[in-house]
C-alpha cells in the first residue's frame, strides 16, 4: 500500500466517523437506528459526493479565470436544485453578514 | 416523480423539525462535520495543484453535505412509513438497512 492510498484510508475513516454521529444524530430526532453497513455505505455514497463536487467546483472557478474556489461556485452546485439553493444562499449570506460585522468591529477599534 | 421541483417536501425536513425559531436550531447544531476535514476532503479531490479554495467556501460545502447526509436519514426513514418520517407507527425500532439507502439513492444524488 502506497504512502497516498493511507491517505485515502484515513481520510475516509475520518468521513465515516463524523458520518456516523451526524446519522446518529438524525436517527435520534426520528426514533430510529441505522444499521452500521447503513452508514458506511453512506459514506461511500458521500466520498464519491466530494469527489463530483471538488471537481465541479474547480471546473466553475476556472470557467470563470479564478484559481481560488468562491462561495459563488458553491451556489452554482445547487443551481438545478432552488430549495437547496435557497439554504446555501442564506449560509452564504449569514458568513458575509458575520464577516462585515467583524470587520466593521476591528475598525471601530 | 414531480420534475421541477422534485424534493421540495423533503428538502424542508432537516432545518424545520420544530417550531423553534431557526436561530435557535443552528445554534443547537453541535453535530457537524469539521471545517478542517471539509478542505482536506475537497483539497484532495482537485486535480490542479494550483486551486485554492475559500474560507467561506468551505463552509457552504460543509452545509451542502450536513444537508446531503441528513437528507438521505430522513429520505430513508420517510420511504419506510410511507411518506412521513414523524409518523408514531409501530415500528418505532426501525432498523435502517443498505436496502433503504439503495431505494432512496438515486433520486437524493439527482437533487444534489
């Protein structure tokens, strides 16, 4: 096994970690259990996710002759998708709001 | 299936689980996936060396997947009760199985 295929494997046993306790934490709220084999393929569902996206968003930002990933990009994703959309814009929106309240802070200062 | 907007039951479930005003849930929201490993996932999924990627970027990516994640759990138990994920039925020891994430698969990665 090469030095990068650890890589893979930590980094998705990282995923399935935090995959497990964000489906824990919906199956509490509902009253159910998810079975283990349940959640890893939900990870592997989710890996294959990160992939389609990290090579879309670099797709985007390059269309438009950025290098740097932009939450414009991000939004693009949900394009097909306006209730999504509506959910990433208001986090786009809050992390701006949150920014320039930072900003407008430290100058005050 | 309804084409133009095929999740828009399903799409409000995770953030209005209860009449508690938003501000309050995002707040309550302890369980996420770290900023950190979001940029290592993605990171490592770009081809160009070159390409950087945003702070506020990564946040947003993390929500897209807290939601992804959230939205296959409720989908796979809404598909078991036929509909309603609340739903008190008797099978309130609901075993999630691969089966039901196979079922529900297909439609969650076309709204995604």
């Amino acid at each position: 096994m090469s030095a990068d295929d650890t890589e893979q494997e930590r980094l998705k046993s990282a995923l399935w970690y935090h995959v497990g306790k964000l489906v824990d934490d919906a199956c509490l709220d509902l009253n159910v259990n998810a079975t283990p084999q349940f959640i890893g393929s939900l990870t592997e569902l989710a890996w294959v996710q990160f992939d389609n996206i990290a090579k879309d968003l670099e797709n985007f930002a390059k269309h438009a002759n950025r290098s740097t990933v932009s939450t414009a990009d991000v939004l693009l994703l949900a394009r097909k998708n306006p209730d999504l959309h509506g959910l990433l814009q208001k986090v786009v929106d809050d992390e701006a709001a949150e920014r320039a309240a930072k900003a407008a802070g430290k100058s005050r200062r | 299936m309804p084409p133009k907007h095929p999740s828009k039951a399903n799409e409000e479930v995770p953030s209005h689980r209860n009449d508690e005003p938003k501000k309050i849930q995002e707040e309550e929201r302890k369980v996420k996936i770290p900023p950190e490993l979001i940029a290592k996932l993605v990171k490592n999924f770009l081809e160009d060396e070159g390409t950087k990627v945003s702070g506020a970027a990564i946040k947003t990516v993390g929500e897209y997947m807290h939601l992804f994640l959230t939205e296959a759990v409720y989908r796979a138990v809404s598909d078991r009760r036929d509909g309603d994920p609340w739903a008190k039925t008797t099978n309130s020891g609901l075993m999630l199985e691969v089966e039901d994430l196979e079922k529900i698969a297909p439609q969650l990665l076309l709204d995604f």
